[in-house]
C-alpha cells in the first residue's frame, strides 16, 4: 500500500500558534483533523505518513510542538511507532531544522495520564 501523503500548506502556508486562541491554522487544529486520523490509518494499514513542508512561509515551534508532540501526548500512538512511520520532507537541507524540531518534540513528549 502506497503512503499516505500529507502537504501541510495545503492546511495553511502560515501554520502557527498551539490552539484556537492563537488563530485558525494552529497546532491542535492540524493534529485533531489532519495529523492524528492520518497516523491512525497508516497504523492501521501498515503504512508510513509523509508529511511535506514545502511550500510553507513561516512555522512557529509552537505549531510543531502541539500537532507533532500533542501526537504523543494525546495517546494518538506509541512515541516509537510514530518516529518508525512518520516521515518529513523534503529531505533537503533548508528544512533539516525543521525535521530535527519536530522529531525533538516528538521524542520530549510524554504522554498525558487521566
């Protein structure tokens, strides 16, 4: 099965803020519609996520923190099975920063506890 592939300038060219009170194109909202269904299908079809940053102006840490960590953080899956299938591109070297980031939030994540 081919992966699944996700633009995020498609959602917005200028994703930022970690929830609603910081604007429309933020963390949660990406995570909560886009991000999260899309990690639990490729779980599900033993698949890899590709997300693509080209074509975004601006990204704020708190975005990143929010959709990728929140992924951890909210119980979507393992932190292991999502550096295992989540892939970032391009694999260029203007957007390695950004692939580092998210994996650091990813991997400082802890999952939340009821």
């Amino acid at each position: 099965m081919d992966d699944i592939m996700l633009r995020l300038a498609d959602f917005s060219r200028f994703p930022s803020g970690r929830d609603d009170t910081d604007g429309t194109y933020n963390g949660k909202r990406y995570r909560e519609e886009i991000l999260a269904p899309a990690i639990k299908l490729a779980i599900k079809n033993n698949q890899n996520v590709k997300v693509s940053l080209e074509d975004v102006l601006n990204f704020g840490s708190s975005f990143f923190e929010e959709a990728f960590g929140g992924l951890v953080r909210k119980n979507i899956a393992k932190k292991e099975k999502i550096l295992d299938i989540l892939k970032i591109e391009p694999d260029t070297t203007p957007y390695e920063r950004y692939r580092s980031v998210i994996i650091k939030h990813i991997k400082n994540a802890k999952p939340e506890t009821c």
